[in-house]
C-alpha cells in the first residue's frame, strides 16, 4: 500500500480553485477587507502589497501585487513598477532577518501558459531557498514539506516587517 501524507490545508485551494477562476481574486478580494492577519498580508504600500503565499513552496513564501487589477506588466505606471521591485527587495530583508536563507527564487508568471496559478493578476514570487532544499520528497512524489504553520510564520514576518519600518 502506498504510503499516505495528509495535506489538510490543501483542501480550501483545491475546494475553492473554480471559485477564484469564475471573478473572485484574492489581489482584490483580501485587500479591500481590513483583517490583515487572518488574510496574510504582511505590509500594505501605496500601489502594493506584500502577503504570505497561503500554500507556500517553502517557509517564508511572500508574495507582492500591485492593488490594481491586471494581468499585463506594461499596464503598471512607474510609480506601481518602482514600489513593486521596492518591495521585493524589502521582502527579501524580511525573509533574510526571520529564516536566513541561501539564496531566492524571484519571479512572476505570466498567463496560464506561464504557470500562473491567478493569471489575471500579476503578482511576483519571492521564496527562500536553501542548500539541499529540494530533497526526495519533492524530487519523487511532488509534495513539498513545509515545517512551519501559516500563523507561526506571519507572527514571525510580521516582526521582521514592523522592526523594519522608519523610526523603529
């Protein structure tokens, strides 16, 4: 009999996957609710935000958008460009200060086509990466193994984001 790793967590994306594709979009739909924690946004700029990806592929998984709503890059003003890639980079000193990563993966993912789990909301990736990471749990069953809950790691960003703002 093969062997079994539950993933209870993983029910709310698979359950709501339909819901998400036919209007809603957490890019919009969170945001525009004020309980940052319970919807894992960790920092709210002027044109953007930065959240904790809700099934991460590693501890520490963030996450920017811009507020609006579009799938296209060269919709993005200069204003929105800049304060995204800022962003990035201050998540990046956030993830370092909490979880002391090797190294990043950064990207966006363009369309369906390019992997975008929500292609009709440009959202960048920044996801910790450590030597020996990928071990043969990913390698041979695509399951990742995530050692720490949502909640831990929020409080522990959190922290990192508010420890990081002017005048603290």
């Amino acid at each position: 009999m093969p062997e079994r790793l539950a993933a209870p967590w993983r029910f709310e994306y698979v359950s709501t996957a339909d819901a998400q594709a036919k209007g809603g979009c957490i890019f919009v739909d969170l945001p525009a609710q004020s309980d940052d924690r319970r919807n894992l946004i960790l920092y709210r700029g002027r044109t953007a935000f930065v959240m904790l990806n809700a099934f991460p592929y590693t501890s520490g998984h963030l996450m920017v958008a811009p507020y609006k709503h579009t799938a296209r890059m060269d919709e993005l003003d200069d204003a929105e460009l800049l304060e995204i890639n800022q962003l990035v980079a201050r998540a990046m000193r956030w993830i370092e200060a909490v979880y002391k990563p090797e190294g990043f993966n950064v990207g966006v993912n363009l369309g369906q086509a390019g992997g975008a789990g929500i292609p009709t909301h440009l959202h960048w990736h920044i996801v910790p990466r450590w030597r020996g990471d990928t071990n043969f749990m990913t390698t041979v069953a695509d399951v990742r193994v995530i050692p720490q809950s949502l909640e831990s790691a929020y409080d522990h960003l959190k922290a990192a984001v508010d420890a990081d703002a002017p005048g603290a």
